[in-house]
C-alpha cells in the first residue's frame, strides 16, 4: 500500500533556472487553495492533478506546457443536481518578458507575460481552468430533466 503523502504543486516556478534545467512541475492542487475557481463550482472539495513542464520549442522560444486534469463539481443547468465534470485541460503557454513580446507573439499562440522571474503556477492553472469550464454544463444524465 503507498501511503506517501500526496505532492503539492509548488506555487511559483522560477523561469530562469526552471528553463536550465527544463523543469517538471508535477502535483496536486486542492480546488480549496484557489478561491476564484471555487466560486466558479459547485463547492471547494476535491483537488486537480498537474503536470506541467518548462521547456524551449523548436525555435528556442520559452514554453510552459503540460496538462491539468481532475473531476470538478458543476451544477448541472438542466437539473440543478451537482455532478461530477471531467477536466483535461491541456496547457500551451508561449512565455513572453515584455508587452511588444507578447503582442506579436499572440497572433500564433496564447501567451502569458512573466512579470518578474516567478511564474505563479497555481494564478496560471486557475485562469486555464477558468477558461475551461463549460458555460452552461449538463450532467448528461438518463434522468436530467427540467428542475
Ligand atoms: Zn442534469
């Protein structure tokens, strides 16, 4: 039986030694530590699983990939009933140092701005999942009918 405790999630990466070294920022992250999803859901319980690395594409240029999964509690808007809505949520987030960076950049790819050597890795995954979540979720139920 494994009962090594859980791995959290670091909350910050630091860019310049993480692409070095092209660091793997693997863990958990209780939906509880990130108060703007929370309010999004259905209730703060549970926890995601991530997995994200930094490393430089085929142009040299800093990426901040990786995948971010879990079972979110949604209220389903048909029901009103709370199931549980399966995340996967690939990350793809070209790193750019300055805003002209940034807006040339975000004609190929969506970039985020590093405002200083620290990469706020659980503001990055709560935005990504922010941008995920279904704007009107089902539960998908045989027996979703109108509350
Ligand atoms: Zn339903």
């Amino acid at each position: 039986m494994n009962t090594t405790p859980k791995k959290m999630l670091p909350l910050y990466a630091k860019v310049s030694s993480a692409l070095a070294r092209e660091a793997v920022y693997a863990g958990a992250l209780p939906i509880s530590r990130l108060p703007r999803l929370a309010d999004a859901l259905a209730d703060n319980t549970g926890e995601m699983a991530v997995d994200l690395h930094l490393a430089r594409d085929a142009r040299r240029a800093p990426k901040l990939e990786g995948e971010i999964s879990g079972a979110l509690n949604l209220q389903c808007q048909r029901c009103l009933r709370v199931f549980a809505w399966p995340l996967s949520c690939p990350v793809d987030l070209r790193l750019v140092f300055n805003e002209e960076e940034e807006t040339r950049v975000m004609k190929e790819a969506e970039a985020y701005l590093v405002a200083d050597d620290n990469l706020p890795l659980h503001a990055i995954v709560e935005e990504e999942v922010l941008l995920a979540l279904p704007l009107a979720p089902r539960c998908e139920r045989d027996d979703c009918s109108p509350h």
